[in-house]
C-alpha cells in the first residue's frame, strides 16, 4: 500500500483519538461523581459506585451472599448477634489486617468488594463491609471516628449500661479481629493525633463513604491530582464537615497543569 494511505489512516486515527479519550472520560467523571443524597446513603450501593460498578452490584457477589448465610444460620443456632457477626468477618470470611503503613490505607484496603476478594484490609474497608452486613440484617452497629482511624461500635446505649453485669455497648477493632478497648484506652493510643471534635461521634453512611472517598483521593493527590480532585469533590458532598478535604482539595488543584 501506499505510502499516502497509511498518511490518511493516521491522521483520522489522530482525529477521532483525542474526542474518543474525552468521551471516556466523561463517562468515568459520571461514574466517579456521585449525584444523590446524603440522608439516601447506603453503604452496599456506595460500595458498588465507588468501583463504578451498578448501584445493585452487590446481588451478584457470591462472597456476599454465602456470608449472609453463614450469618444467618449462626444466629439461627446461637441467638448471639455479636458473636454471630464476628464470626462471619473473622471467621467464615477470615479478613486480616492488611498491615500497618501503606498496606492499610491501599485502594484493596478501602474498598470493601475488594476486601471480600483479597480477605485483607485496613480499618476503612472492615469497618464498610460490617456496616454493610449491619444494613442488610438490622445490626445495632456504628463506625466512630478517631484521628487516622476508625472502629465500631456494637449495641445502643439506653441508660442501663453500668447497671447490668453484660454491657449493652462493646467496642470493636476492625484491626484486631474485633479486640475490645475501651473508649479511654483509645483516647490514650491516639491522642497525639490530629482531633477535629467528630471523635467518639457515629459516623453517618453519608459521612463514612465521603471519608472513605477522602482516602481515595490521597492516594492519587501525589500522581494524579485531577484523578485526586473528583474524589475530594465527592468527599465534600458526602462530609462537608470534615475539614481536611478542603485542605487536600487546594493541594490538588495547585498541582493541576495550567492548561486544565
């Protein structure tokens, strides 16, 4: 062939490139960018967006289902929703604690389908897959917020908590296999962290999802701070409170080329 044709072939090639890579951009921008409510938060159907997947992805997770069952049938049989609930993560699902430093804080670590294929994660991606099993079988349970780090929380308080022998409210960390500290021990461990005043405060769905998406755009705010921007943006909508997202938004946007 000619020379002339492989000339003519480039240039359309050149031509329909650059539309083609913005059109699947904006395609991925739309996925990214969450557009609902914050009082409509559900932490299965966030679980599906944040890995752009349907917001029902979840009803076709074997992982999931057959983990429901386990569920169920331990409570079934021992009538202990705690004990039944820590079996199911610990146990029949058998989670690790990915590993302090990056390991913890990595995209697999966060994100709780990925939890469910790796069994690893750090204190995001546990937290998210209980709350997930929560929502789905009415579990009394929260996620509370530390500097850094997040546990659960079992059961409610209605008063009588130091006035029976059982208390009514038990602390779990996702880190350690459900160890149980108490609210002092966690102040002391952490109380050279950064406080913001939402410590020992239960997370909304709304409110754990925008810090999950905060800890997703950290982790592109070095190499990709347009890629870091979207999921700031989405931290804003869900936690407008949280006050490092602002922060971090004005880094990634400093790093922006100036043609963008």
């Amino acid at each position: 062939m000619s020379v002339n044709f492989y000339s003519r072939i480039s240039a359309m090639f050149s031509r329909a490139f650059w539309p083609l890579l913005l059109i699947l951009l904006a395609v991925s921008l739309a996925l990214v960018l969450w557009t609902g409510r914050p009082e409509n938060v559900e932490y299965a159907e966030m679980a599906c967006t944040f890995e752009n997947r349907a917001p029902a992805c979840i009803d076709s997770v074997r992982d999931w289902h057959e983990g429901l069952v386990f569920y169920d049938s331990s409570l079934s049989v021992t009538g202990d929703t705690l004990a039944s609930l820590k079996a199911l993560l610990w146990e029949f699902w058998n989670i690790e604690f990915a590993g302090a430093g990056e390991a913890s804080i990595a995209q697999d670590a966060i994100l709780p389908l990925r939890v469910l294929e790796t069994r690893k994660s750090g204190c995001m991606g546990l937290s998210w897959l209980a709350m997930m099993v929560a929502e789905a079988r009415g579990i009394p349970l929260e996620v509370i917020l530390l500097p850094g780090h997040v546990y659960l929380r079992y059961g409610k308080d209605d008063g009588r908590a130091q006035a029976e022998p059982t208390p009514k409210m038990v602390n779990l960390e996702p880190n350690r296999r459900g160890f149980s500290y108490t609210d002092e021990e966690y102040r002391e461990k952490y109380k050279a962290g950064r406080w913001t005043g939402l410590e020992f405060k239960p997370l909304t769905p709304a409110q754990f999802t925008g810090l999950a998406a905060f800890d997703m755009g950290n982790l592109y705010l070095e190499t990709e701070p347009a890629r870091a921007l979207r999921w700031y943006r989405l931290a804003e909508d869900l936690f407008p409170d949280y006050p490092g997202i602002k922060v971090n938004q004005e880094i990634a946007k400093s790093r922006l080329p100036d043609s963008i």
